[in-house]
C-alpha cells in the first residue's frame, strides 16, 4: 500500500528533498490510514463540503504543481467554494509541498497570517 501512495502522492521521488523522509512517513502512515477510514467509515452523514461557506476567516489554499490532478481540483473547488480565499500553486512540488519546498511555504503562510 504504501509503495503505491508514493507512486501516486510523491511524484517527485525519492531524489528530491524530504524524499527518504516522506517514504518512512508513508511506510508508518500505512497502519494508521486503515484504522482511521475504518473510523470515518461510521460517521456517513458528516458533509464537510456543504459546510464550507459557514467558514468566516480568511483561508489560504496552497498545492503544488506536481501534485494528483485530482488535489488541484479541490484545491479549485475550495478557493469557489469558501467566502475569503486565495489559491496558491507552488511549482516544483508535489503532495509533500511542506517537506518539498519549505521556504516557500513558510512564506506563504507568514505572509496570509500578516
């Protein structure tokens, strides 16, 4: 399981930054993963999308350009979706933007909370 979450979610590989660290993460994440969507799996009625306009403050939506195509559609969904947002891509960076392109991210997130 965990060699295809890399394959999908770390398309960068193991050569760019972070890349030994998000394959252990991952590895332990495994576990964890099946033991929380067994948990999710009771909670059916919970729809956090049709509650995204209740979200009152102002919110940075950030995802790299590498990332599934599938995480730029939400990340889409959510800067429409939500009353005070800004989307961000950030190239050169896939799932794992926070272990891929730290500075960068740092940055963003200083300069939404400033």
């Amino acid at each position: 399981m965990a060699a295809l979450e890399l394959s999908i979610w770390a398309s960068l590989g193991r050569t760019a930054p972070g890349g030994e660290l998000i394959e252990t993460m991952v590895a332990e994440n495994a576990v964890r993963r099946i033991a929380a969507e067994s948990l999710l799996a009771h909670f059916p009625d919970r729809d956090a999308a049709s509650r995204l306009r209740e979200i009152a403050v102002p919110v940075l939506v950030v995802h790299g350009d590498q990332d599934h195509p599938e995480i730029a559609a939400i990340a889409d969904r959510l800067v429409a979706d939500l009353p005070d947002a800004h989307g961000v891509v950030v190239p050169a960076a896939d799932h794992y933007l926070p272990l891929r392109s730290p500075e960068r991210l740092v940055d963003l997130l200083l300069g939404h909370l400033a």
